[in-house]
C-alpha cells in the first residue's frame, strides 16, 4: 500500500455562526474517503492476499489487478464518477504486474510501492519552500473552500504543518515497508506491511482531520467585540 493510495488531508470552510456544516461536510469526506480507500486499497489487498495463500503469488498479482479493472469499468458503465485513487491504482498496479510477470522479479513488485512512499515523501517535503505547500494545493479537491479562508494566517499554517506531517508519514511508510521487505517472507510481508499500512493511514487520517477541526473552531468563532 502507498502513501499514493492515500487522499489528500482535509482542510477548513467557512462556517455561520448559527450552524456547524463543517462537522457535516467531514463526515460526508470521511465516508467519500473510506469507500474510496476500500475499493481502491482494502479490498485488493485483502483479495492478494487470499489468492497468494491458496494459489501462489502470480495469480495473486493477476487477481488484485482484475479487481482494480473491474472495479473501474464497473463505475464508467453505471456512470458513477470515477475515483482519482483508483485511476492511480490501476495504473501503478499495471505498471508494476507488467513488469513483475515479464522480467521474473517479483522483488520489484513488492519494491515499487516502497520506492513510491519516499518520492511522494520528498515532494511534500520540498514543497514546503512554495509560496503553497502541497496540501493547500490538494485540499480543496476534498472540501470546499473559499479563497479568503484559504489564506487566513491559521489555515496557512495548518497547511504547513499538515505538508511536513504527511511528509514524515510518508518516511515512516517508507522505513517500514523496507524492513518488513528485508525481514519477512512474502506471505508474511503483505499480510503485516497491508495491515501496518492501514492502521497507520488511518491514525494519520484522524490526526488531520482533527487538527482541521481545532483550527475550523478558531476561524469560524464570532469575534468578540
């Protein structure tokens, strides 16, 4: 799993003060994010998995890239709106099932996403020396957000502060998933690295999501006079 086959974190919108549609507005992005998650991540994961138990490691691959395409051709032709995670997903897992069943090197496979966290990693990172880092640029895809809130003085630094977070998340997925790689074998390693992966995501998430709020409280309070 990759940091890749992670949203953007979720930022802030104005608020009345008679009413909160903020606390709304995220449930409605916790829910878009979980079953975006789901499909895209969980479900590929879990299916690997399985296949990779009862069947070995090249139908595994072959199965979690069926889902994916599956999964995708099943929203154009309901026409549901496609997922940018799952456009993301079938094209790495393509990219990377390509790969592993031409050269033999199943390795790479499993390196790929790992390669992938500590890129993505350096790119919030760096983008920290912008006039926006990269969550302020990724932010209003998930949540609605006017241009004076976006660059109200608290939600710049959520912005900063959200970019070096995910930045270290990434760096930690990163370490990690090359560990366990280097430590594990295969079975072991997609089970732990998947379950890891998830678990940490999710806590990043939550971590985010709360800043957001903490911040959403601040900005949207009538000012005394």
């Amino acid at each position: 799993m990759s940091i890749l086959a992670l949203p953007a974190p979720v930022s802030a919108v104005p608020v009345s003060p008679a009413v909160c549609p903020h606390r709304a507005a995220l449930a409605g992005v916790l829910r878009t994010v979980g079953l975006s998650l789901l499909v895209a991540c969980g479900v590929p994961a879990v299916l690997f998995y399985a296949v990779l138990e009862t069947a070995g490691l090249g139908p595994a691959i072959l199965s979690a890239l069926a889902w994916s395409y599956g999964a995708l051709a099943w929203r154009r032709v309901t026409g549901r709106p496609t997922s940018g995670l799952l456009v993301l997903t079938v094209t790495i897992l393509t990219i990377r099932t390509v790969f592993t069943l031409s050269t033999g090197n199943t390795y790479v496979y499993f390196l790929q996403p790992i390669i992938s966290d500590a890129v993505v990693a350096a790119v919030f990172l760096t983008s920290l020396v912008s006039a926006r880092p990269l969550v302020a640029r990724l932010a209003a895809d998930f949540y609605p957000m006017s241009p004076d809130l976006a660059a109200h003085p608290r939600v710049r630094r959520l912005f900063s502060r959200l970019t070096t977070f995910w930045g270290a998340v990434c760096l930690v997925k990163a370490a990690l998933g090359l560990w366990l790689l280097e430590s594990l074998s295969i079975g072991s390693f997609v089970l732990v690295k998947n379950s890891a992966v998830l678990g940490l995501t999710a806590a990043a998430v939550a971590v985010t999501i709360w800043c957001s709020l903490v911040v959403l409280r601040h900005v949207s309070a009538p000012s005394t006079p």
